[in-house]
C-alpha cells in the first residue's frame, strides 16, 4: 500500500510538470502567431500605403496627360493654321510671278 501511496504521489508531482510543459509550449506557439501576425500586418499597411501612393501618382499623371493634350491638340490647330497661310501665301506668290 505504502508503494501505491508513493507512486500516486509520485505521479500527481509529475502532472503539473507535463501540464506546465503544456502551456509553455501553448505560450510559445501563441508568441510565434503573434510575431507572424504583426509582420503580416506591417507588410500589409505598408503595400496598401505603396498602392494609395501610386493611385495618387496615377491620378496626377492622368491630370497633367488630360493638359498635355489639350497643349497638343492647340498645337497642331495652329500648325495647321499656319501651313494652310503658307500654301496660300506660296499660291498668291506663285501668281504674282506668273502674272
């Protein structure tokens, strides 16, 4: 009886040691998820920082590209303007030699 006695007591000292080994391992793999989270969470508001920053920049370059047409489309209006006076120029030169 007295064997019983200390292989019980023997037995209930060990649990707490497996049930704490339990936790600790439970507290690591918690600590390891955490550390993972927070990297990905970084890297997220950091990608989604990246993306609101080239939407900005497209915004702008679509801007200044809307201006930049309408800079060349003027230009080619008053191109076109002026080769039209230069042909009609060239005809009246043309006439007043032929004349």
């Amino acid at each position: 009886m007295l064997r019983i006695g200390i292989f019980a007591a023997l037995l209930l000292s060990v649990v707490p040691l497996v049930h704490a080994k339990d936790v600790s391992v439970q507290q690591a793999g918690y600590n390891n998820a955490l550390q993972r989270m927070e990297k990905a969470e970084e890297a997220y508001k950091s990608d989604a920082q990246t993306v609101a920053d080239t939407e900005k920049f497209i915004e702008k370059k679509k801007r200044q590209l809307a201006e930049e047409q309408k800079k060349a489309d003027i230009s080619r209006k008053n191109y076109q303007e002026a080769k039209e006076k230069l042909e009609q120029a060239q005809n009246a030169l043309d006439r007043a030699w032929k004349e």
